[in-house]
C-alpha cells in the first residue's frame, strides 16, 4: 500500500526524498534506482507504459511510498488508485533541473556501447523502458529541445497542483529540509540533519554509473545531450 506518492520529475531531489521518507518510517520507498537494483521488475514497467495501466498493488508490492520516475509518470492512476495516500511534488528551478538532467540521465542514455561489444537484452530492456517512460513517454522524444523540455516541466507541476486537492499536496523543495515535510506528514522531526543527496555523493555517483552502465550495454539513444553554459 502506497501511503505517500512522490510525483516530481527526476532530479528535483527525488533521491534526497526517497532517503527522507525511508528515516520517517515510509519506507521502503520506490525509485528508478530500485528498478535498476532489480530488474526483474522492467518488463512490468514496459508492460504499464505501452498499456497505460498495471497491477498497481503487485508493482509496489512491499513499499510504502514511491518517488522518482518510473512511478512519477503514472502519478494521476497513482493518486486514483491509492486515494488515501498523500501526494508530494518536488520542485526545483527549471533551468538547474534541465541542466542537471542534460548532464546525468540524458548523458547516460546516449552512451554507445564500445565497437564490437553484444548488446545485453537485458540492458536493453532497461533502455526501451527509459524510452517508453521518459525520453518518449514525458518528453516525447524532445528533450533535447532545451524550450520544449522546460515547457513539459512546468505543465507537470500546473497539472498536479490543479488536480490533487491542496490538503494532499506537499509543494516541496528538497532545501527546506524536514519541516515542511514533517508538518505534512504529521511525524516529529528528526535530530540528525535532512539527507543532501546529490552528483557529489557516493549514492548518486551510484546510481548515475548503474544507469550509465544499462545504458551503454544497450546501445543507449542515438541523439547526444546539449551543450549546456
């Protein structure tokens, strides 16, 4: 059962939440890093996007919340299907998100496996299911459209703070830290300081090098990321 559903797109924190939620008792909670820690679960993800739809309750079977893409994409059958959870949107300035985007996930998704190397199917499953959700599915295979991607951005937030009702939805910048969060979720807030997970930290080098990995093995996506300033 879902108690707490994370609707932002990646890289608006999503990692720095996903380790708030699991010390304040919501976990385990769901990530893209969590797909790619197992796998097994990719063919389902690929199943949910050409359909639409899934078996909510199997796909998160044992977590508690869910945060990140895959799930971000799916967030209105999300929010229909656990009506009782609540619903945070991370935020973040647009123009940092595009970039920090362009330089990690979208990066590692144009990565070209080494001349000679076979292309694992199982790597490549992880792609066509990066394709179907994200580069495809959110961005409609513009992301490189710096205008385009930052349009879609911002239509996603417009959409969710105008059809989640406002006393089930937490507008939350990661750099506010517990209070927020803790007020929202009714929990007390915790001594040590709110995780700061970013491309700096051991976590995040982790799971941008497991993606860069299934990526590259796959043969990632033909187009490069943009030059950023």
């Amino acid at each position: 059962m879902i108690d707490v559903l994370g609707v932002g797109f990646g890289r608006t924190g999503t990692l720095s939440l996903q380790a708030a939620l699991e010390r304040l008792g919501c976990g385990p909670c769901h990530h893209m890093d969590e797909v790619l820690s197992h796998r097994e679960t990719v063919p389902d993800w690929i199943d949910a996007a050409e359909r639409g739809t899934a078996d909510w309750d199997a796909l998160f079977r044992g977590y508690r919340s869910t945060v990140d893409w895959p799930g971000a994409f799916f967030w209105r059958q999300l929010a229909a299907h656990h009506s009782s959870s609540r619903v945070i949107l991370t935020v973040r300035d647009p123009e940092k998100w595009y970039d920090s985007v362009a330089n990690t996930l979208f990066k590692a998704a144009g990565s070209a496996p080494p001349s000679g190397v076979a292309v694992n199917p199982e790597a490549m499953r992880v792609m066509t299911m990066m394709n179907l959700i994200v580069w495809d599915g959110v961005f409609k295979g513009r992301f490189a459209d710096r205008d385009h991607a930052l349009r879609i951005f911002a239509e996603h937030s417009e959409a969710v703070r105008r059809e989640i009702p406002a006393d089930r939805l937490l507008v939350f910048d990661v750099a506010e830290g517990w209070g927020p969060l803790c007020d929202f979720l009714g929990v007390p807030v915790p001594a040590e300081e709110f995780p700061r997970l970013n491309d700096r930290t051991a976590y995040a080098e982790k799971h941008r090098a497991r993606l860069a990995a299934a990526m590259a093995q796959a043969g990632g996506r033909p187009q490069a990321a943009p030059a950023t300033p």
